[in-house]
C-alpha cells in the first residue's frame, strides 16, 4: 500500500488527504496570497512553532497556529501586510510603520511601533558580520527625527534605508495643528515613493516641499500621550473635549461633519447622531467604519483609531443604531429613500410584489387581494437583517409642501359638509339586512372580532395550529368510514335530490385544507374574543361559554384542545338557534359570516364573494360531523356508522332548523342574486374595426404585445432547453410520427413506453452522454472507492434549471392550448397511467400532442365528467416530446440523489408532466408565471382569471 513521509519531521502518513492535512500544520514555511490587497506573503514559523501576523490591524502582531488562520484573519480585517517578507509591494505599500530589514547574514533585528499604541524613544543597533555601522531611530513626544543608518552584507554590501511613516502627509483636522516645532526627516532616497491621501485633493493643504516646515502635530501626540496615560477611557471626557480647539463643522441639510468625516465620506444624522457613509446611504455602527471602507469601497486604513473615535466622540455620536424609527414621517437625512408598496390594510410595507402577495395571503386571507398596491416611499437603515432592515415610510418635499394649513383644512371640511351623504345600499343575503346590524356601531372593532389570531395573540395563541391538527385528524377517518355514510354527509338535499353517487372526499391538493379552515378559525377566535370581552353574548349557552372558558385557560396545542374545539363546534352547530326578536342575529356562524363580509367601509361584499367562505365552512362541517359519527360509534360498538349517521342527518341537510340549513339557504340565494344581478362589462372594445385593442377593467391590453410575449416566452423556452438542461450539447430524439393506444389503461403505460415507437424507447440517451462526457461527468459526480458520488449542489442548480422549463411549458399549455385550463387541474396533469388515475393526461391525438382535462362547470350538476383535448402548438410540443424522452430519466436520478429522504419527490418527477423542482405547481404559482412574462412588455400582469376573459373576449371576435 501507498505510504507517505512528511519530509519536515518523518511521520509516516497512509493516505494523501492525512498527508496534505499533516503538511499544513507541520511544515515551517507558508506562502500566502492576499488578493484584496495584491500581496504575496511568505512566511517561517518562530521558535515557539507559530506564524507572527505583522498586519495593520490595531491587534497585531499576534501569533497564529496555522497559515490558514492568519490569512483569514487578514481578510476579515481587511488589513494589509506590512513586514518585509511581501513579493510585489510598492513603496507605498509600506509607509505604515517604521522597522529595519535584516542583512543576509547575521542581519539586525525588526523593531516595529504602531503609533496609536505607544510612541517612545526607541535605540536599535545592529552589526554585520564585518561589524558594520549601528543605525538608530529615535521617537520623542514633539520631535521626530529621522537618522541615516546603514548594514554591511557579507563584504560590506550597499546599505539598505529606513523607511520612516511621514507624520506630515497624514491628513489631519486643523483643531489638532498648535504651533509647535517639528523636525522632519529629510527627503527620500530616490526611486522612493512619497504616501499622499487619496482625499488630500480636497481637503489637505497643498503639499510643499520636502525641505519645508510641515504642519506640526503636536496636538495629535498630546492627544495619544493622554491616551496611553489612560488606556482605561477610550473617548475623551466632557471636560477634556471642552479643553481641546472645536473641530470645524461642515453641515449639509440635516447631517454634521468635518474635516476628517469628510476625506472619509462620512457624516453624522443631526437628529439621532448615527453615522452614514455618504456613498452607499446606509447607517454604519461606529465599528464597522473600517471593514465597510475596505470591503465596500476599497480603501484601506490609512488614519488612527483614535483620530476617527477623538471625532465621533466631539459630534456625540452614539454607539447603537436607532432602531425605533416609524412613519409616516419626513425623511431620515443620510439614508437612501426607496420607491416601494403598501399594504391596503396594515402598516407593511415592501419592495417587491412578491412578498406583498404572500403577506396578505397569510394576514388578509379573507380580504380580497388588491390589483394594485399603494405606491409609496420608504427608508430603512441598512441592508441587514431583523430591525435594521426594516422599512418605515417616508413623505417627500412636495408631500410635505402639499399638506394643507389650518386655514385650507376648515374650508375643505365646509366643502365636505355640502357633499351628499351616500348611503351603503345592498341587496341583502336575507330578510334580516347584514347592514342593519352594524348601523351606528364602530366597523373596526366588529371586524376586528374576526380577524385571524397572530402567533403572539395573548387570548388565543396556537388556534389556527390546533384547529389545522383538528381537521388533519378528522381527514383521516375517510379512510375508515363506509362509503354510503360518506355518500350521505354529501348529500344536502337527500328529500329533493336523492343520495349522491359521490361520495364525501379530500381535496386535490393538502394545501387547499390551510384555506379552508379560516372561517372556523375566525369563528372560534370571534367566540372566544366575545366572551373575554364581557361574559354572555347573543346566542351563548351555558354549554359554550363553559367550553369557551377551558379552551382560552388550557393549552390549545395540547392533547385535549383537539376534544374541546370538537365539542365546541359540534354544539354550536348542532343547537336550533331560535330568533331572539329586532331582527339580531342570533346563530354565531352566520354571525362570523357577517363580520368576514364586512369591508371597511361599512358595506358587505359582492354575493359572488360570500359563496366561497359558505363553501369552506359547509365542507368544515361535515368534517365535524364525521367526527361525531365515529366518536359515538367508539362509545357505542353495538352500532354502526351508518347507523349514527342516520341519527345525526338532521344537522347536515337542508330544511331543517340548524346552523347547517342556514348555509344552504344563503348559498342559493347568494348564488341566485349572482346570476340576477346585472354588472358591467370587464372587457371595453376602443378598437372596433379590427378588434385588436381593448381595455380589461381599465387596462390597456393590444394584441401585437400578447403576441411579443408569445414571441419572447418561445425564445426563453428554446434556450431553457439547449442552454439550461442540455447544457449546450447537441443531442435529440428524431421522429416522424408518434404510435399511441389510447385506451389502454395499463398502469405505467404512455406513448414513450409503447414499442412502436422505438426512437422513444431509448430514454437512457442524455444520460449516458452525461456520464460518458469527462467535462460533464466531473462537473456532477466523482469516483470513489468504486462507487458514484454525486455533486449534489450541481444536481441542484440543474433541477432549478429544469424547474424553469417546465414552468414556460406550464405557462404556453396554458395561453396556447385553446381555452385556457382550470389552473389545479392543469398542475397536476400525468403523463402515463397510476394505480390511481388509470386515464394519463398527456395523449398524441394523431399529429398532435394534446392535455385531456375532465373538469367543466356542469360536472358538479350532471355527475359525469368529460374528456376536453387541448393540442398544444408545435414547439411546445416538440420540446415537451425531447424533455420527456431525454431529460427527465436525468431528472429522476438527480431528484433521488438530492432528496433521499423524499421518495414522493421522485415520483413526481416519473408520474407528473409538470414539476416544481421539489413540489407541483399550483394555481398561484401559475398566474405568478403568467404576471412575470407578460408585465415587462404589456404593462400589465396576466393572470388566469384575466387570461380567461380576455381569451374568451378575442376568440369571439377572432374565433
């Protein structure tokens, strides 16, 4: 077997990586790249085994264990190399310390002083081998001088100089210049370069001449003697910074700064005394001045710790950032102000549509999401994390400019007065009128009963899990439950229509349930909100506001909140709510109902918008119900499931006296004033001579641009395909036609499984190009021990990749198909039989590729579905056909490398036409698609709710 030695001490070593992790602490000497700074470092360990760090961090030298420690370290400070012991530095490079190099052979020692630490008189001698001249430097507190000294080589070699820092360029504050004397050193040797401050164009005096008196810095010396003198106070006291000349202060409009803030591009905020970099308008605490200039900006320290905390410390500025920043206010001098968006209904605020969309679905479910959002203008005070980037919102000079003045306030509230009052008119879901009940009362709070508890909600923290726990668990009895039982929970109106083939089931998609489960949410939170607020309420029972009691003092995510809100839902929709007289509303679901449809101007939603929430609270229902039948039946064994189903039917039928009957009848009327009622078009032709221009609900929409997006998405496919999965090799399935049975219900089969179509058959292709390639191979797997081991990061990037194929081939199946696709249908289309969906939804209809949906508006009615083909167009097609038979082998064996632990993820990828990397898509996801393609070319984000009428309205007058 390989063995290997290590040169520097011997070991034996049996493996490379043990050899090459045993050299990096063992071996004497380290070679160092610093690219930030252009510097190659070489460097020996001392006699104690350690690296020294002769850096130009304030901490330095120090001593580190390893190489790759110390370079770190020099990173982070975004420090520079000042030892002798750097490949290309130039002189300037160097001009921060004062030290002597050693000779060949027998050289003199390197004495280094930082100035900010300690500045004393400090003597070095040294000797060659031929006893060459001693060389001297000496430090006083007003005086710097500088002596010509010289080393002798191994026969007297040139002497080599001293490099001396110049106090003397170093731009300093004028309140820091007494008239004090200073001997300066003479001038450089030749070929030397002379350090000038990268702001001295600006803000330092004109440089003179070597031999001239410079500016002396006596004040500055002081200033750091005291320092040392007292290294227990790092600012200056008050009295101290009285004492001192004041700075000179340079003001813009509501910033301070000086001289020296200045050269640096910083200032300070006159109102909360913080500091800003003036390039970047962002806060900087006062630590991070150094690493933000050398990381952000490229400029590296070339001034003192003190000088910057000596002028921070005289415009008081405070160590802490504020963080209690609100708005509307005027504008923060020094930070940037951003356009951003506002929430309709809350203080949030943000940048991007994205994050809007996903805040008011998780705190506005119920509300109607905007089509526009408030623009607005904001600040915050860096791009950080948690407060600090928070925004707050900010008005402008002409906002601030427009406000009215008390005089102009009194005449618009006169004008106001003369204003007819307009009066909330609706046509009413009952005889009762919703907008009786909230005449005079304040709309705020009563929709403030209802809104959805928070995560920190001090009554009811934990609700919305436990009910999600609730439902989760009442969804797992389908299994186990007789199907006529589930027959008879969906039948509503058994007397009229008879039992229902169909028997009670889950949704699609797990997600869908979250949504659902709102309204009861809302329900118990209005509930138990009701009964802290005062005791009885209208429709309370003694029963309920006991259950109320336990369930806000217990633990709503332990073990018996699930048995509590279950009793509790049951009784409130198992009691026969009586009318208690002057029309108020007594059942508290239809109550909740009331207060979720309530905007907050004062009137109720459209009845269109009301079907919906009486949906997910009917389908919540039999949920409960479904609970009962079981939990009687575990007390009850003697009976049977249908049998306690039969006695509890009179809670989830129509025509009876409970909470669920009530639903019914204001769903069929809701639905009823849908039909009826008359509304104004969405879509208003302005071209009606060619049909190619119109307005959707105000929004300009021309076909050319419809047409420019199709162009753009085709050419974004193409290279999706060729550039993104294929990585740009030149690899294909040729066909002519494409063979398929299309009533052969074989689970696995499809067209690319059929053995007339053996191009097809071959699905191992890109594979095996992949792995055979050693460029491709390499950049995802390796070879170990004789086994595969994969780059899962590069199978990640690739898989997100393919993620965006599949979602521009979502988006053409959905625009370019015929009639567009219910969205949750369209997601989760297969392309080859299951067990449990034995008809595939990908299907080659003769020449053409097709997506077979069964959904249609009359299948609720008829209890029969139907096939409805939709042939996609050629490219779409043909890539769909590639992807399939090429890529997605690729794709299953990446998805099981990247997800071990998922086998669901693989199976997606060898069920489904569509995948979302790790997930289906969905409804959203698809009108996100639609909005990010459409937008920058219609100015306007497409949807499918707008894609569908504007379809329909062109194939009208185009069909």
């Amino acid at each position: 077997m390989t063995t290997y030695s290590c040169v520097t001490c011997g070991e034996v070593l049996p493996t490379k990586k043990d050899f090459n992790s045993h050299i990096k602490k063992c071996s004497n000497k380290a070679t160092i790249h610093l690219p930030h700074v252009n510097q190659v470092i070489t460097l020996e360990r001392n006699e104690k085994g350690d690296f020294i760090c002769h850096c130009s961090d304030s901490g330095c030298p120090r001593p580190f264990k390893f190489a790759n420690n110390l370079r770190a370290h020099i990173k982070r400070a975004g420090s520079r190399w000042i030892g002798d012991d750097t490949k290309g530095n130039s002189p300037m490079e160097k001009l921060d310390l004062s030290y002597e190099e050693e000779g060949k052979a027998g050289g003199p020692s390197r004495v280094r002083k930082h100035l900010h630490d300690k500045i004393s008189q400090c003597d070095s001698s040294d000797e060659g081998k031929a006893g060459g001249p001693s060389r001297a430097s000496k430090h006083s507190h007003d005086d710097i001088s500088e002596g010509d000294s010289s080393d002798e080589g191994k026969a007297g070699g040139p002497s080599k100089h001293l490099i001396v820092e110049d106090l003397g360029r170093i731009p300093s504050p004028d309140w820091m210049i007494p008239q004090d004397e200073i001997m300066h050193s003479p001038p450089p040797p030749a070929g030397d370069v002379r350090m000038v401050s990268p702001t001295a164009h600006k803000s330092a005096p004109p440089q003179k001449s070597p031999q001239a008196p410079a500016p002396p810095l006596s004040s500055l010396m002081s200033a750091i003697q005291a320092h040392n003198q007292n290294a227990g106070s790092v600012v200056p006291s008050s009295a101290q910074r009285t004492q001192q000349p004041q700075l000179p202060l340079t003001t813009a409009p509501g910033l301070i700064s000086d001289g020296f803030l200045d050269s640096l591009n910083l200032a300070v905020n006159a109102e909360f005394h913080f500091l800003t970099c003036q390039v970047c308008e962002m806060a900087l605490r006062a630590g991070e001045v150094k690493s933000h200039l050398a990381k952000i900006h490229g400029r590296q320290a070339t001034y003192s710790d003190m000088t910057l905390k000596l002028s921070m410390a005289s415009l008081e500025v405070k160590e802490q950032l504020p963080t209690g920043i609100t708005g509307p206010r005027t504008i923060v001098h020094g930070l940037k102000v951003f356009e951003a968006m506002a929430c309709s209904h809350c203080d949030f605020l943000s940048r991007s549509t994205e994050r809007l969309r996903k805040h008011h679905s998780k705190e506005h479910p119920m509300e109607p999401r905007p089509r526009h959002w408030r623009a607005c203008k904001v600040q915050h005070l860096k791009e950080s994390s948690g407060v600090l980037q928070t925004f707050w919102e900010v008005k402008d000079d002409e906002e601030r400019q427009s406000q009215p003045t008390a005089q102009q306030a009194l005449v618009d509230s006169l004008l106001k007065e003369l204003e007819p009052t307009l009066e909330v008119v609706q046509t009413p879901l009952d005889g009762r009128m919703w907008h009786e009940q909230v005449a005079g009362k304040n709309v705020k709070l009563l929709r403030s009963w209802v809104a959805l508890p928070k995560d920190n909600d001090g009554d009811i923290p934990g609700l919305k899990l436990a009910v999600q726990a609730y439902y989760r668990k009442a969804l797992s009895l389908l299994d186990h439950t007789h199907e006529l039982v589930l027959k008879r929970l969906n039948s509503p109106d058994p007397t009229k229509n008879g039992i229902s083939n169909t028997p009670f089931h889950k949704h699609l998609h797990e997600a869908t349930m979250k949504q659902y489960i709102i309204p009861v949410v809302a329900l118990l939170a209005m509930l138990i909100r009701q009964q802290h607020a005062g005791g009885s309420f209208s429709g309370s029972n003694p029963n309920i506001m006991e259950l109320l009691a336990v369930l806000r003092m217990g633990d709503e995510e332990g073990p018996e909140a699930l048995q509590i809100i279950h009793q509790l839902l049951f009784e409130v929709w198992s009691t026969a709510w009586k009318p208690q007289g002057e029309g108020e509303i007594v059942d508290p679901t239809e109550r909740c109902l009331a207060l979720l449809t309530l905007g907050e101007d004062g009137g109720f939603k459209e009845p269109h918008l009301v079907t919906g929430i009486i949906a997910k609270l009917e389908y919540c229902m039999r949920l409960t119900f479904l609970q009962e039948i079981h939990h009687r039946t575990q007390s009850d064994p003697q009976s049977e499931d249908l049998d306690h189903c039969l006695a509890l039917g009179s809670f989830f039928v129509e025509n009876t006296q409970y909470t669920f009957s009530r639903l019914r009848s204001l769903q069929h009327r809701a639905s009823s004033l849908s039909y009826d009622t008359m509304s104004l078009p969405q879509v208003w032709w302005t071209d009606t001579k060619t049909w190619k221009t119109m307005l959707y609900r105000g929004e300009q929409v021309d076909f050319a641009d419809l047409c420019k997006v199709f162009e753009e998405t085709e050419a974004k496919l193409v290279e999706a395909w060729e550039q993104g999965v294929l990585m740009g090799e030149d690899i294909r399935v040729d066909y002519d036609k494409i063979a398929e049975d299309l009533v052969n219900k074989d689970v696995g089969y499809s067209f690319l499984s059929d053995v007339r179509n053996p191009e097809l058959g071959n699905r191992g292709q890109l594979v095996r190009h992949f792995l055979e390639d050693e460029e491709t191979f390499a950049h995802f797997a390796m070879v170990r021990q004789g086994g595969i081991v994969w780059n899962v990061g590069a199978l990640q990037a690739w898989l997100k990749k393919y993620a965006e194929l599949q979602s521009l081939l979502l988006l053409r199946a959905q625009m370019l198909s015929g009639a567009p696709s219910r969205g949750t249908e369209l997601t989760a289309m297969t392309y080859r039989n299951t067990q449990t969906r034995p008809t595939r939804n990908l299907v080659v209809l003769g020449k053409h590729v097709s997506l077979l949906c069964q959904y249609l508006k009359t299948t609720a009615l008829t209890g029969k579905d139907k096939l409805i083909p939709h042939a996609l167009d050629a490219i779409t097609s043909d890539i769909l056909v590639q992807d399939l038979a090429l890529a997605r082998p690729f794709a299953e064996i990446a998805a099981k490398a990247c997800f071990p632990d998922r086998p669901e993820v693989v199976d997606l990828y060898r069920n489904h036409v569509f995948v979302n990397y790790d997930r289906l898509f969905d409804s959203k996801d698809l009108s996100l698609i639609m909005s990010r393609h459409s937008l920058p070319i219609m100015h306007f984000g497409l949807t499918i709710n707008s894609w569908r009428h504007i379809q329909t309205a062109w194939k009208r007058k185009l069909g």
